[in-house]
C-alpha cells in the first residue's frame, strides 16, 4: 500500500512539473491546428462566418496559382534538402577527425550565416542581386558581361532561391552532423584502421549509417522549414515573376493579409499541414524502426 501511494505521488509530482508546458503547447499548437480546420470549412468576411463546407478547397484546386505554388514548394524541398544532407555530409565527414581548433573554425565560419536574420541576409542577396545596383551586376560590367537579372528570369529564378536558402541554413546541419560523428567510438575507426578499410569505406560503412538518427532529423527540420519558406520569397522576389517563385506559404499570407481569404488561407494550411505528416512520418517511423 505504501509503495503504491509513493507511486502514485511521484506520479502526480511528474505530471505537474509538464503541465504548464502542456498547457502552453494546447494553447499555441493544437488550438491553432483545430481553429485553421474549422476556417477552412468557412467563407469568412471581416466577423461574419459562413459554412461553405469544402468549397474552399474546391477553390484552390481550380486556382493555376495554387498548383504552381506546390510544384515550386516541392521543388524547394527536394532540392533544398538534397543540397544540405549531401553537402553537410561532405563537409562533416572531412574534418570531424581533424585538429580541434581547425574543427571550431569550420564550424564556426558556416554557422555564422545561421546567427544572422533570415531577413538581413535576404536584403544582403537582395543587394548583390540587384540588376541595377547590385554588386554581382557590377563585376559582371566591369568584366563586360552581360548582366543578367537572375531575380526575373523564370529560369533562374528557383535556381538562386535554393542556392540562398540552403547556403544561410547549412550551417545548423554541419553542427549537428559534426558533434555526432565525434560522438561515434573511436574503437570502431581503430578496427577498420587495422583492417586496412580506406577512408570511403570508413565513411560509407561506418559514419553514414551510424549518424542515420540525425540524418533523418535534419531532413525532418528541414523539410519543415522550407515549407514554411516566406522571408526570402518575399524580399527578393515577392512571388514573381508571373508566379514563377510563389510557394505555398506566400500563397496562404497573400489570401490572408492581402485579399482577406481566410478561409482559403486556412485551407492551405491544412494542405500544407497533411503534406508534412506525409513526408515526415515516413522518416520518423524509419528512425524509431532502426531504435
């Protein structure tokens, strides 16, 4: 009996030290999911509210627009996330086993971009990109090139916004790809070492399917994060040009702040809400599968 209320007060002891985090997380995670569900299902006009059921997903799927926004989102994604494994990889595979001091300036020179505002570094690119002004258009006429408005060609457009994106955001990968390898034990580098292994194989049998935990993280925060992709869209190029780089998440804030659509904007929402489930479950399950 006594071991049984000691139990059962540790119990309540536990439970009471996460409740107001749970709380907060009711509040300001699962209230929003619920409440974007519900408007998604109404035509809402300033305070007025009118059930239309799914008219508004009918809606977006007869848009041009809104498709145009998921085919650029998940070439952003695709892309994004590609560029930042494979390149993290590299670079953290490289160096992982080098001088320490030679590591913490690795580390520290790619994650200063990370530090900075997503907005500051967007007007930074927003300057180097300028047709006008910019400095690339400079260098570009001082070596008689032809400048090129890489921010309003259709054809480039995408191109720059992923280099943009995956060079201010690598960074966070290399930090987690770096400590993880470090924390891999050295005994099995001896072994494969005295086996005669070359440094490929080292990384190919060894770094790689043992750092898959974070792997899949980074792939996890990432896909995430470019879904939600709005700051660089907004200052660089504002959706254009023609919808050329429009992405979902501009898409929902123009329907919501611009056009005052929020029950199409709520819609998106939910789209985009279900999209990464379907492409972040699969990668958890992997992960908890391996565990």
């Amino acid at each position: 009996m006594k071991l049984r209320n000691r139990a059962l007060k540790e119990n309540v002891t536990g439970y009471l030290f996460i409740l107001p985090q749970s709380i907060l997380f009711l509040i300001f995670i699962v209230y929003p999911i619920i409440e974007g569900i519900r408007l998604s299902l109404f035509k809402v006009q300033y305070q007025k509210e009118t059930f239309v059921g799914l008219d508004n997903y009918v809606t977006l799927f007869h848009d041009p627009v809104f498709f145009k926004s998921i085919v650029n989102t998940v070439v952003f994604v695709v892309f994004i996330v590609i560029l930042t494994v494979g390149f993290a990889m590299f670079v953290s595979s490289a160096i992982f086993d080098k001088n320490a001091k030679y590591v913490s300036f690795i580390r520290g020179s790619y994650y200063i971009p990370v530090m900075v505002s997503m907005v500051v570094m967007s007007m930074v690119w927003g300057f180097l990109l300028s047709p006008a002004n910019g400095l690339i258009s400079y260098a570009a006429r001082e070596m008689e090139f032809q400048t090129v408005n890489l921010l309003g060609n259709k054809s480039t457009v995408l191109p720059v916004i992923i280099f943009v994106t995956f060079a201010t955001n690598v960074g966070q990968a290399i930090i987690l790809y770096i400590a993880s390898m470090i924390g891999v034990p050295k005994d099995l580098f001896e072994a494969a070492e005295i086996d005669g292994a070359s440094r490929l194989n080292v990384i190919f049998r060894i770094l790689i399917p043992l750092v898959k935990p974070t792997t899949i993280y980074i792939i996890v925060i990432n896909i995430i994060a470019v879904l939600k992709i709005f700051v660089v869209i907004q200052l660089l190029t504002g959706g254009g040009p023609n919808n050329a780089s429009v992405t979902m998440m501009y898409y929902l804030y123009n329907n919501a702040f611009k056009y005052n659509q929020l029950g199409i904007a709520s819609a998106v929402g939910v789209i985009m809400f279900v999209i990464t489930l379907l492409l972040s479950v699969p990668q958890l399950r992997a992960m908890f599968k391996d565990k």
